[in-house]
C-alpha cells in the first residue's frame, strides 16, 4: 500500500470517527437537556450559575483568601478551573452501560462515547468561563488577562488533565462499581486541595513545595499567571502537569482499549 493510500485511508477513518462522536455528541444533548425551556443553553448556563453562585457568596462573607487579587477574580479562575477538570470524570463514570446498544454499530468505539461526554463537559465549562470573563470585564469587576496565551495553555492542560482522568475512571468503573462509589467523597475531598480557594504563594514556604505535588494546582496557577501576570506571584512546574496528562492518558487507553475488547453489545 503506497504513502498516499494509506493517507487516505486514515483520512477516511477519522471522517467517520468524527461523524460517529458529532452523533453522539447530538444525542448527549438531547437525552440530558431536551428540547424544553432553554434546552442545550444549560450546557454552559449550569456552570455560570454555579461559578456566579460561588463568586457572590465569597463577595458576601468577604472570604480571606491569602491575596490581593479582587475576591471576584479570584472565585472566577479557581472555581471554573474546578469545574473544568471535576465534571468530566463524573460524566464518565458509567458511561458504556446505558449505551451498549449502540454498540451494535461497528463504527461506535468506547472511546467515541467517553470523547462525545468529555467535549461535552470542556465546552460547557469553557464557554461559561470565557462569557463570566467577558461579563465581568464589560462591567469592570474584572481586568482584561495580561497574558491571554498562557490562560489558554493553563486551561488546555487542566482539560487535558480532566480528560485523561475520566477516561481513566470511566474504563475502570466498567470493571468494579466501587469507582463510582468512591470518585463522589473523593472529588469533593480534591476540591480544597486543588488551589481553587488559595494561591500558593500564601502558604508557608514549607508547604508551597507539598501543594505542588497537586497536579490540579499547577493549573490553575498557570491560568493565574496569565490571568494576572505580575500583581499575582505564581508557582507551577509545567513539565510535571504535562507528565501527569501524558501518564494517565497513557494508562486510560490502555484500560478504554482492554474494556472494548469486553464489551458485548446488548
């Protein structure tokens, strides 16, 4: 088979596979929003609603949070940061079991429907950080980013991150219901301790060095950093938050490809 064969034949593959996860991004839609009242607009308004929710009661109670950043600037790139990376796994979780049928289709992999749910996730919270962003700046609650480029970078890789882990989590809650069962106290125990409610750089030196053992932290300090630039003193390691993603995308292939090969379709 020549080069240009062979190119056409990939070109050819990911044509469909793209198809297959437009289709199926279509049918998540519509199976978790309807066609009633403001429909696929809940895909980012859930989270605006939320990270708006946070921002207010933090403004109220006047929450100490170890920075000169303005409370609303600081609810906004944390809490929207936790909501990027914690909403995928849970979409996840579970995802093959009320979708076998579809797997009578040769062309519907695993890994089409956890990629369909994780899009589905990364755009709804991207597009309700970007709108807030944009809101609050119109309204001056909030100073354009210094650094739009490292914002995008910190964000890809906290949704990278997110990606891999609830891919990760997906494959193996096919394999035990304890996953599940587990991931719900978890995620909510991870939330502090992800740099959603602090900066580095207002803790002890001592444990600055632990924190960053976080991977989640070390995104959001990125987006920080580019958020802010010099009023805000970031700490990040970007090689250890790209060793992360590459580790556990690694190890959620390896695990979507072993349960595709067990799947029986219904």
């Amino acid at each position: 088979m020549t080069t240009f064969s062979q190119l056409a034949t990939i070109r050819r593959s990911a044509a469909i596979q793209g198809r297959v996860i437009y289709a199926l991004l279509m049918r998540e839609i519509l199976t978790r929003y309807g066609r009633h009242n403001i429909g696929f607009l809940w895909l980012f308004v859930e989270p605006m609603l939320f990270t708006t929710g946070v921002t207010i009661l933090w403004t109220i109670s006047k929450s100490a949070h170890g920075s000169s950043l303005p409370i609303v600037a600081f609810a906004l790139t944390g809490y929207s940061s936790v909501l990027l990376w914690r909403n995928m796994p849970a979409r996840c979780i579970g995802a093959i079991e009320p979708n076998l049928a579809l797997m009578y289709h040769r062309h519907v992999k695993a890994i089409d429907i956890f990629l369909a749910r994780l899009l589905l996730e990364a755009g709804g919270a991207t597009i309700s950080f970007v709108t807030l962003s944009l809101f609050y700046i119109y309204i001056g609650w909030l100073e354009p980013p210094e650094d739009v480029l490292t914002v995008v970078g910190g964000w890809l890789l906290l949704a990278w991150f997110g990606a891999s882990l609830a891919m990760l989590l997906g494959a193996l809650s096919e394999k035990s219901e304890l996953v599940e069962r587990f991931w719900h106290p978890g995620s909510y125990i991870m939330f502090p301790l992800s740099g959603a409610a602090f900066t580095i750089d207002a803790l002890p030196t001592a444990a600055q060095k632990f924190m960053l053992y976080v991977p989640m932290v070390n995104g959001v300090e990125i987006v920080r950093d580019g958020y802010f630039g010099d009023h805000v003193r970031s700490h990040y390691d970007v090689n250890y938050l790209l060793g992360w993603c590459i580790g556990l995308t690694l190890l959620a292939l390896a695990q979507v490809a072993m349960i595709g090969r067990g799947i029986t379709p219904e």
